[in-house]
C-alpha cells in the first residue's frame, strides 16, 4: 500500500463512451502524475500538476483531459478514445513536483481496455 | 534518446543468486532511480541515487553509478522467489520550469524457487 489509490481498476469502454480515472494520495503531496504503460513500451508521462497547476503536458491528444481539484485529487478524463489507448494508466505522486530528487509513488494503476 | 535502457531485458536465476542489472542512459542527470512493478500493478520506488553519489545500499538492494559511463547497476543479492517482478531504471533530467523523469523498458526477473 503506496498510499496511492486509483478507481476504477479495471475499465473497459467503447470509442464513443465517456469515462473518468480517480486518483486519490493520501501522502500530503503536493504533486501528482499520470503515465500510460502500453506492452513493450517505456512507461510514458502524460501530464504533471504541481500546487494544483499543470506544468508539463507531453503531447497527449485533446481525447485525454485531466483535472486536478486540489493536491489530492487527479482526474482523468477521456472520450472518444481509440484501440491503441488501451492501457495500464498509473498514476502517482511526490513532495515536489518540479524540484529534483524526488521519489514518486505510485498508485495499483487503472487497466483499460478500449473496444 | 535520453531514456534509461536496462540490461537484459529478462533475467531468469535461481533462488539463493544474485541478480544484477544494467541501466545506460545518454544525457547528464539529476539523479537515477529503480522502480519495481509486479505483474499489472503499480511501480514501488526502490532506491534514489544522487549524480555526486557513486554506491547506495538497501537491505538486499546495492546500487552503482559511474557518470562517466553513463550506468548504472542494481544488484539484488540472495535473491528469493518474492522478488520476481520487472525493474525499471528511471532518470532525471528535469531542469529550470521542466520536469523530466524518463524510464526505461525494465528487466524482467524471474527468481525460481
């Protein structure tokens, strides 16, 4: 247990459904991620908040959203996803965000399957 | 490509041996970490390592880092069944206003009792 949580585990949707990914850190952290892990690929970050605020967004499609309410909350929203997004998404969370030398955790990952 | 890339990318020993793998990387760091996931789960933060520091030990775990080459090392010593799972290698390149944390394929360990 990371202290890290992320709901739904398991996820299956259609290209035309809307769905959200939860992330919840109960570490008081002030910065949270979210990678995508596809099958024989490095794992990939998709976007970093730090103090509530976006600062680093890696060239994900406008299809993925994320949200981030407060420090310990990270929402991920998708719609009109394809086949290829299917994943394992992670989420996790540091101290800081933009200083170095920091370890991240990581939550149990939500595995979607798109359909 | 600034990722880490571990060696081998599959290692299969006995239980009782060590295990030792590799990461390389191409660009100055901050610093290099070792992430451990089991199957479909979430990856758990094994060992940070400074850029100024050269050796790091926990518990079972020792770690090397030669800048100068550009590697690293993640040793697992008496390796057990339980420490089945795949390694990743993970740096830091973030810098002013940019954060970077790239990582590797990972090495796939399997510990057979």
């Amino acid at each position: 247990e990371t202290g890290v949580t992320q709901t739904p585990r398991h996820l299956v949707m259609g290209m035309t459904n809307k769905k959200s990914l939860k992330c919840e850190q109960h570490l008081g952290h002030n910065a949270m991620y979210w990678y995508k892990q596809s099958a024989k690929k490095p794992l990939e970050l998709m976007f970093v908040y730090s103090l509530e605020e976006r600062v680093e967004n890696n060239s994900v499609p406008s299809r993925f959203s994320p949200e981030c309410p407060n420090s310990s909350h990270l929402f991920l929203h998708l719609h009109t996803l394809q086949p290829e997004d299917s994943a394992l998404y992670l989420c996790a969370s540091s101290q800081e965000g933009l200083a170095i030398n920091n370890e991240q955790f990581f939550g149990p990952g939500t595995r979607l399957t798109v359909l | 490509s600034q990722q880490g890339e571990e060696d081998p990318q599959a290692l299969s020993i006995q239980e009782g041996e060590n295990a030792t793998m590799n990461c390389s990387y191409k660009t100055s760091i901050n610093n290099l970490q070792w992430y451990r996931q089991n199957s479909g789960r979430g990856l758990v933060h094994l060992i940070l390592i400074r850029s100024n520091e050269r050796e790091k030990h926990s518990g079972r775990l020792r770690v090397t880092l030669d800048t100068s080459k550009k590697s690293s090392s993640l040793l697992i010593t008496a390796s057990r069944a339980a420490d089945t799972a795949s390694y990743f290698c993970a740096t830091d390149h973030s810098g002013a206003g940019s954060y970077q944390l790239t990582f590797g394929k990972g090495t796939k360990l399997s510990v057979i009792p």
